[in-house]
C-alpha cells in the first residue's frame, strides 16, 4: 500500500509539472478603423454645411460620377438628418457677424486659436464692442461644436480639431492663428 501511494505521488509530481506553452497567432492583429472615419465623414459633412450658412453659400456638393451606389445609399440617408434648429440658429448669427470678425482679424486684434475659438491678440486695441464679439462667437461655436459631437457620438474636442482646419482655411489672409510648430513640439502664432 505503501508503495501504491508512492507510485501515485510520483505520477501526480510527473503529470503535475508539465509545461504549458502560449504563443500568440503569427497573423498580425487587424483592427477595424471604418467605423471612426465614418464618424469623421459625418463630421466633416455638417461642418461643410454649418460654414456653408455661415459663408452663406448655398452650393450644394455634387455627387461624383464614380460614386458608387453603397454610398450614395448611405449620403442619402445621411443628408436627410438635418441640422438641428439651434445649430442653424447659431450658424445664422456667425454669419450676421462674420464681416465684423474679418475686420478685427485682419487688424490682427483677434486670432483663431488652436481649439477652434476667437480669442484676442492685441489687447491695447481690444474694446467692449471687440470682447462682446468674441464670447458671441465662441458661444455659437460651442453650440455647434456640442451638437455636432452629440448628433455625431464623438467628443466635443474631437469636433474642434476637425473644424479648427475649416475654420484656417476659410480665415481671410492676415488672420493670426495658432499651430503647432512641428519642430518644437509647442502651438505658436502666426499670420495666415
């Protein structure tokens, strides 16, 4: 009996000190990137239609001829969210203001900063009128840049650094706005 027990010790320390080995697949993990660009084309599409009021465009973007049927599919049924009424309510009083903003942006008072938002430059010419204009615009730009993040399931920050490249690019030249200098790392001013 002895002997039985012994015999069966040394089978279980044998079996129990069996090595496991774990290797991971040779094949690279693929991850599945199409479901954010969808978002950033969703975003993008109501930024062009939020400045598109605001610059009071009214071209509408033709399809291309080599738009395939999936997506024309899927641009049709995206077109038919509108905007929300606040939204365009916001973008209309951007544009009522728009030629003002110009004016202080060329005189170089205000600047666009790197969060989409109007802030001042040149303080000493900086008055009430130029103060109340700026929190008029950053206000509009916050309710837009809010329901675009909740109309589009993403980040309100997100929504800002997409439309702070809109709104660079639609800033007249002169305009001081702030980027990031790739050598330092650090946002700086520049003029436009």
């Amino acid at each position: 009996m002895k002997n039985f027990f012994l015999a069966l010790t040394a089978l279980i320390f044998i079996f129990g000190c069996a090595r496991v080995s774990v290797q991971g697949s040779k094949e690279p993990i693929k991850v599945d990137i199409s479901m954010r660009l969808d978002i950033y084309q969703h975003v993008e599409k109501d930024i062009d239609a939020i400045e598109s009021i605001v610059s009071g465009s009214r071209d509408k973007n033709k399809p291309d001829d080599k738009q395939g049927f999936l997506e024309f599919l899927v641009s049709s049924a995206y077109a038919q969210e509108a905007l929300s009424p606040e939204v365009e309510q916001a973008a209309l009083r951007r544009k009522d203001r728009i030629d003002e903003l110009y004016a202080q942006e060329a005189k170089g008072v205000i600047g666009e900063n790197k969060m989409g938002l109007v802030e001042v430059r040149d303080s000493s010419q900086a008055d009430s009128s130029v103060n109340q204009l700026i929190e008029a615009e950053n206000n509009d730009r916050m309710i837009i840049y809010k329901s675009v993040a909740a109309k589009n399931n993403t980040s309100v920050k997100e929504v800002q650094e997409l439309y702070v490249k809109k709104l660079r690019d639609n800033a007249p030249s002169g305009t001081p706005v702030e980027v990031l200098n790739e050598s330092t790392g650090a946002y700086e001013w520049k003029t436009k």
